[in-house]
C-alpha cells in the first residue's frame, strides 16, 4: 500500500484530528453531568424569559376557547415552540413528543423539568421510517395518553421536511383519538431568528410582550380517508400560519 507523499500526509492527520475532535465533542455532550447541568440552565432561563414578558391584550383564553373540548392535540411549528411549555393552564396536564436521538435528551429534559410528560420517538417521511423510528408505538402512546384525560402537545411539521406544512401523524392521532387539534402560536415583542436554520428557530428574549393564540379545534372523523386526512392537514397548516402571523402582529403593535 502506496504512503501518502509529504503534501497529503498532513491533510490525512488533520482530517483524523478533526474527526476525533468530533467525537469527543460528541461524547461530552451526551454526558449525564452535562445534560443534567445544561437543562437545569436552560431551563431557569426559559422560566426566567416567560415571567418578565407580559401578556398582550390579544392573547387567547384557553378556557374559553376550549371548553369541552379537552384533552386536546396542540400543534406547534418547528422552531416557535419553545416558551409553550411555560403557557399552558398549570391544572391540566400535558405531554410532547421528543426525538430520541441522544442530541434531543436536553431538550427532553427541559421539557420535563416545565411539567410536562415526554414520549421519546422519531418520525419519518415515509411509513417504513415511522415504523422504524418509533412513530407507530409513539402515535399508539399518545392515543393513550389521551385517553388518560392528558394533552398532547405535537410539532406538526416533520424534521427537515416541508416546513410550515402539517404532516399525516398529527392528522393520524387526532383520526384515532377523536380528540380535537388545536394550533397553536407564541411569540415575543424581543426574539432573535436563526434565519440560517431549515425553520428559522426563534429565540424569545425577556422584558418584553408576548402574545399566545389558539386557534378553533379540528376535528378528524374516525373513518376519515385520504382525503380528508389531507384537508386536516391543510387546515392545521392555513390555521397555524395564520395564528402564528397574529400573534407576531400583535406583540410588535405599539402598546
């Protein structure tokens, strides 16, 4: 076997160190010391950001909007999710879907520390995906959990996939469940976008405005087809754009 001549030689070394580099990273930050301390930050500094925003008058009542209408499906999008955790009524209980990749176990775990259950699964964008991944066990956990009178809170647009567009799973547990989807949008006056990220995750700050709007639950019959399957989806996308406009409308209007 030929060696690699003095010019590719360190180009080889410094591509290893590089990928050693990596897995060390890779390995600190699945540490157990490291999930437990990095969540507890965050999650002091979630609940810290929610308390010094104050509500706007546009907010929506989730009581009056929903009456009867628990347990419900919560949809969120990709990226705008992450005050939601610190909004709902403190007298219901909640539960959200986690990927259960290594990479989500802070995130799994801030969740938890806001009161919330978590069901640890990943979807797909095809069936074969799902089944692998967990998303059929995690679509029958959820049904469950419903059924235990606890909502559901659910991204409603799949990783990396289309964004801003519902998937099937959310449209899916709601056909199975009987229970009502109920989008859902937070934003703050005081925000910072990623814009370089696929759903140009957001950032709430503190000392600002916020505003949370719920829009009317959808409804999936249980013998729903492909089809209305599909018009479920395309509401629950139409609904959450549009609330999710509202709410930024409402928090950045003059006070």
């Amino acid at each position: 076997m030929n060696k690699p001549d003095a010019e590719t030689a360190p180009r080889l070394q410094g591509l290893r160190d590089l990928t050693n580099t990596r897995r060390l990273g890779k390995r600190l930050l699945q540490s157990e010391w490291l999930q437990r301390a990095g969540s507890a930050l965050i999650s002091a500094a979630l609940a810290t950001i929610w308390r010094t925003n104050r509500d706007t008058p546009g907010s929506t009542d989730w009581e009056e909007l929903l009456d009867g209408e628990f347990p419900a499906i919560f949809a969120l999008w990709h990226g705008q999710h992450i005050l939601v955790p610190y909004a709902g009524p403190k007298h219901l209980k909640f539960v959200s879907l986690v990927s259960r990749s290594a990479d989500a176990e802070i995130n799994a775990r801030v969740i938890k520390r806001a009161g919330f259950e978590v069901i640890r699964a990943s979807g797909g964008r095809d069936p074969g995906a799902v089944a692998r991944k967990g998303g059929v066990m995690a679509l029958i956990a959820m049904r469950d959990a419903l059924r235990r009178n606890v909502n559901v809170v659910m991204i409603a647009d799949i990783s990396k996939g289309e964004v801003r567009q519902a998937g099937e799973g959310i449209a899916m547990l709601a056909k199975i469940s009987g229970r009502p989807i109920v989008p859902v949008a937070l934003a703050t006056s005081r925000r910072y976008v990623l814009e370089n990220t696929w759903d140009k995750t957001t950032i709430n700050l503190p000392f600002g405005r916020r505003c949370l709007k719920l829009a009317p639950p959808i409804h999936v019959p249980s013998d729903a087809g492909k089809a209305e399957i599909a018009a479920a989806r395309a509401r629950v996308t139409e609904e959450l754009n549009r609330i999710t406009l509202e709410a930024q409308h409402a928090v950045e209007a003059r006070a």
